[in-house]
C-alpha cells in the first residue's frame, strides 16, 4: 500500500465535505486533528470560543473515527503536544512514516504562511465551503474601480439562482433594505435561543478551558452552543420557525434586555463549519416560498451570507496579508479601558461591552453603531480594534472579522468596503434602541455637563477628516449642517469633544 498522507483539519473546518477529507483516502491517509497553544493563545480568544471549538473538534474526531477514519488527534493539555499546527504535522509525520500532507486553505495568512514554510510536502487546497471560488472574486474585482458588495452580491444571486425568477430578481428588487429599518418595541414572544446542555464531551473541553484560559476577558458559564453538525442545524431550524419572519424588519435594532432579538445565531457554526451556507441560503429561500417569510426578511438574510460574508472573505484575500495593519484615517489612541469592562458611564457602550462579555457575542449593528462608531470616532488605532473584535466574539476568525473591523467599520482601509464611514450622533442609538432612557448622558443634550459624547465626538471626527469626505455625496450633507452652525456652537463642540478624548486618553471614566 502507498505511504499515509496526513490530512490536516483545523478548528474551523469541521464538515466532512472539507476539501482534504474529500480528496483523502480512508485506510490509507491520517487524519490530523490538533489543540495547539499557538491557535489557543495568538489572540486572547474569548474562553467560549475556546471552549466551542475544543468541544467542536473532539466530537467531529470521533464521528470521523466512527465513519472508519484513523484520526490522530491531540489534546492541549497531552504531554507530547508540539504546541502549534506545524509542529503537529511533524510529529504526526515521523509516526506515520509520511511525508505528504492535504490541508485545506486556512482562513487567515498567518496560518497560511505557516503551512507554506512548513518542511513537509504540503497541498493547500481551496476552500469548497464557499460559494464563491477565490477566481471567480478575483475575476469580478479586475478592472473594477470601486468593489461595492452589492454589485458582488447580485452575481453570486445570478450563478446560484437564489431569489430569482428567471434573470430577474424575485419581486423585482434586488435589496429589500429599506423595509428593514424599523426600532424594536419589547415583545414578550421574542423566540429564546436554543440551549444545548453540555454533554461530557463538553464539560470536559470546559473544565480545560476554565483551567488555561480563565484570564481571558469573557465569561466561560453559563455555555449552551451547538458543538455538532445536528445541533446547529436544529438552531437553524429555530431561526427558520421562530425569528425569520421578523429577521428584515427588526435587523437594526437593539434592546438592552433581549440580547438576541430576531437574530439566527449561526455565524459561528457556519464559520467553523457545522453548517454549510449555500444549504442555509436554500433553507431560507424555501421557507420564503412557503410562505413563511416575506421577502425582504429572505432577500435581507440572504444578503448577509451570499452576499456580506462571501464578498468580505474575497476582499481579505484580495487585498493581501497587510490589510489588517492599515490605517487610512491615521487614527493613533488607544482603545479605552471600557472595552475590556472598567466602568463607563455611557450606556450604550456598557450593555454592548457586557453582552459581549457574557455571550460572546453582539448582532451585527451593535458591533458597527455602538463599539465601532465609538471608537472611530474617538479616533483610536484600527489595529487595537482589530484585535478586540478578534478577541471577544464567538465566531471571529481573521478572513471575516478584519474586513468587517478594519475596513466596514473603522475606515481604515480608504474605503474599499464601506462606501461613508459609519459614524452617528446619539441620535441613530436613540432610534434604534432603548438604551439611551437610562443613560447617565443626556442624547438630546448637544454641548455641556451631560451631553452625549457620541454628539460631540461625530462633528470632531467630521472636522478633522473634511478633506476626505466632504466631497463624499452620502457625508456631504453634513458638512453643510456643521456649516450652518453658528461659530460659538462650532466652538464649543469641538473644545468638549478635545476635552473629552483627553479625559479618555488619560485614562478617567467616561
Ligand atoms: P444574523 O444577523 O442573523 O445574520 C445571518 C448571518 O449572516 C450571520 O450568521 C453571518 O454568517 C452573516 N453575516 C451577517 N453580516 C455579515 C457581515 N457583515 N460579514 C460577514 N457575514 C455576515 N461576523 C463573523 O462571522 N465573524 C466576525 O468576526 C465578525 N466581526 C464583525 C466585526 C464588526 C466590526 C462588524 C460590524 C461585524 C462583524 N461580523 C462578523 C458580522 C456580523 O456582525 C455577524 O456575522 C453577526 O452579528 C453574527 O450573528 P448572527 O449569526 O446572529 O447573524
Ligand atoms: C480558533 C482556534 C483555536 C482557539 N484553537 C485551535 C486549535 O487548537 N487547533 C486548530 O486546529 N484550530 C484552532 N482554532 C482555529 C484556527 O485558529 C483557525 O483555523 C485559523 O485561525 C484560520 O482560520
Ligand atoms: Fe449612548 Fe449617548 Fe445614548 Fe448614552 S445618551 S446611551 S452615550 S448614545
């Protein structure tokens, strides 16, 4: 018999459909599974991400073995553990006499790189689990001036025929999101979450998480993810049944007391595949055809995954291995200290921080109007930012979180994704939650004791970057609001906000 392969499956590529195990030979190749210190600790990852990809991974390796595989499979705490993914694969390969290794493309260039260094005879193979291949972003981005994801995102609905009615969109738009704006009022049938109490498995992968990572920010207990291919397809199903109808309407808002609105839940188990998105994409449509959904809450949905999460994996590779380190507006201060939970007395800022804490996880606009625009426009350094948001939520993996960090959310890559920067007054948080009510901060308060920092901090943020966006057609506007204000008020504003992010920089309590 031919000499083994190894066949390398990392903690996010746990399907069977995976590229390596569909091009590996059962009987002959092993299968390499491995806990490692250098995937555990390059960023402080959240302990219930720790936790849901160790749990995750043990319960995929034994379903492999089940299925007759031989799976040589390392635990963080084993004696012999080599301590990152290479070293893993030498070992493994001195064991097994093997030289050759079939691994998937990792989602993120350091591993990437990694592999590539890696003095054995390594196959990187596409990553099948996308809808879009790596060619097909590349052939679609060449020549083009501006990569907007809503031109990317209506080929991919032409190649896959989602939502569509022949060549045309189905009901005749292709983007429902002018329905999907509304604040949500509290509504006692808010569908709960589904919660998977933790098996042995589990409990044994969080007894190793509570022991090695329990200095990481976020809290480890309660933990109820789906850790199999199963459960996260019965979350799927519960988002399908209980929350899709309102998913569009309610998808901006924000309540301080329900944490998860009509959200799905699912970005993480797509991203470490437990679910496959083009199959979640047809659920979703099919239930739109069932009529058990209306369209903009389909269209709307359909756009995050087929359009918003394949469009920033083709902008990570795209635009190369430096993306994460840009800084286009030059933003230089550091990330306050409420980030990591030291007091604030600004609401908004302190129920995201604590949601995020306690669930590992945030809905997408908290992420991009309450932590992001704050930092913006407080100005500080994307790279911090970078890797906080990599560090704290559930389902951050590098190819996904930088583009939507760096690029959507801080402007730091000049603009290649989002085409404004996404920065608000009090105002937009006040529509659309209710977190101003009980804030120590006064939304309506423009100046003074007691205004709102994000009303001072939006115009400071506007001034200084004029040159770059007042030619902008969707920031212009508000260059002739701020124009119109008298000088006293223009003053005054500016001198709070300095005021303001000196206090922040010092390190006070804002
Ligand atoms: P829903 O709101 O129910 O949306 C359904 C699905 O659409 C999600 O599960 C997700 O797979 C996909 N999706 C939605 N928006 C995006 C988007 N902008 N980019 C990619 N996919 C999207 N998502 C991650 O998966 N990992 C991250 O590390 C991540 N970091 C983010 C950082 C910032 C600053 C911002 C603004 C957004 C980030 N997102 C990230 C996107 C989005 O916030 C999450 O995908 C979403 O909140 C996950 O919750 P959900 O499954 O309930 O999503
Ligand atoms: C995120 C993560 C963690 C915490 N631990 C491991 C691990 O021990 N072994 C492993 O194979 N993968 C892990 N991962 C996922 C990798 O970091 C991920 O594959 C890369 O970031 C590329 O997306
Ligand atoms: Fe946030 Fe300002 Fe509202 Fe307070 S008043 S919750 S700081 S937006």
């Amino acid at each position: 018999m031919s000499a083994p392969r190894l066949v390398l499956v990392l903690g996010d590529q746990l399907t069977p459909s995976v590229a390596a195990l569909q091009a590996a030979e059962k009987g002959r190749d092993v299968v390499v599974m491995a806990e490692v210190a250098a995937e555990a600790d390059y960023v402080r990852h959240h302990p219930k991400k720790i936790a849901l990809i160790f749990a995750a991974m043990r319960k995929f390796a034994a379903r492999l073995e089940e299925d007759g595989w031989q799976v040589a499979y390392t635990r963080l705490d084993d004696d012999e553990n080599a301590g990152s993914i290479p070293g893993e694969l030498l070992r493994r390969a001195e064991e097994h006499g093997a030289r050759e290794v079939l691994a998937t493309r990792p989602g993120e260039w350091r591993l990437i790189e990694a592999l590539e260094t890696c003095p054995l005879d390594v196959s990187l193979l596409e990553d099948t689990r996308f809808i879009a291949t790596h060619a097909e972003f590349e052939r679609w981005a060449e020549g083009r001036k501006a990569l907007r994801m809503e031109y990317f995102y209506r080929e991919m609905r032409r190649k896959t025929g989602l939502l569509m009615e022949g060549d045309k969109p189905a009901g005749g738009k292709w983007n429902y999101d002018h329905d999907n704006r509304k604040p949500a009022a509290d509504d006692l049938f808010l569908p709960k979450p589904l919660w998977f109490e933790p098996d042995e498995t589990t409990e044994n992968a969080l007894a190793l998480v509570e022991a090695r990572f329990s200095g990481n920010f976020g809290r480890l207990h309660p933990f109820g993810f789906a850790t199999t291919a199963d459960q996260a397809e019965q979350v799927l199903d519960h988002f399908i049944e209980n929350a899709l109808e309102n998913f569009g309407t309610y998808q901006d808002a924000m309540l301080q007391d329900r944490r998860f609105l009509y959200h799905a839940l699912i970005s993480a188990y797509l991203n470490i595949g437990l679910l496959d998105p083009l199959a979640v994409c047809r659920r979703v449509e099919e239930a739109w055809k069932a009529g058990k959904a209306p369209i903009n809450a389909a269209e709307g949905f359909i756009r995050q995954i087929l359009g918003w999460r394949e469009y920033v994996r083709g902008i990570y590779f795209h635009e190369g291995p430096d993306y994460p380190r840009r800084n286009a507006l030059n933003h230089q201060r550091s990330l306050p200290a409420l980030y990591w939970g030291a007091e604030t007395r600004m609401n908004c800022l302190a129920q995201a921080v604590r949601q995020t804490r306690e669930e590992a996880y945030a809905h997408h606009i908290q992420r991009l109007m309450v932590t992001g625009n704050f930092a913006l426009i407080a100005q500080v350094n994307p790279a911090e930012v970078h890797q906080w948001y990599l560090e704290v939520y559930i389902d951050a993996f590098e190819w996904v979180e930088a583009p939507n960090t760096v690029g959507m959310s801080q402007f730091a890559d000049g603009g290649i994704i989002a085409s404004k920067p996404y920065v608000s007054s009090g105002n937009y948080i006040d529509k659309m939650s209710d977190y101003c009510g009980t804030c120590h901060y006064s939304v309506r308060q423009k100046t003074g004791q007691g205004a709102c920092p994000f009303n001072l901090l939006y115009w400071h943020f506007l001034v200084r970057h004029r040159d770059r966006f007042e030619g902008n057609p969707r920031t212009a506007q508000m260059y002739r609001t701020w124009d119109r204000m008298d000088d006293a008020r223009r003053e005054t504003v500016l001198n709070e906000a300095e005021t303001f992010l000196d206090r922040m920089s010092k390190g006070e309590t804002i």
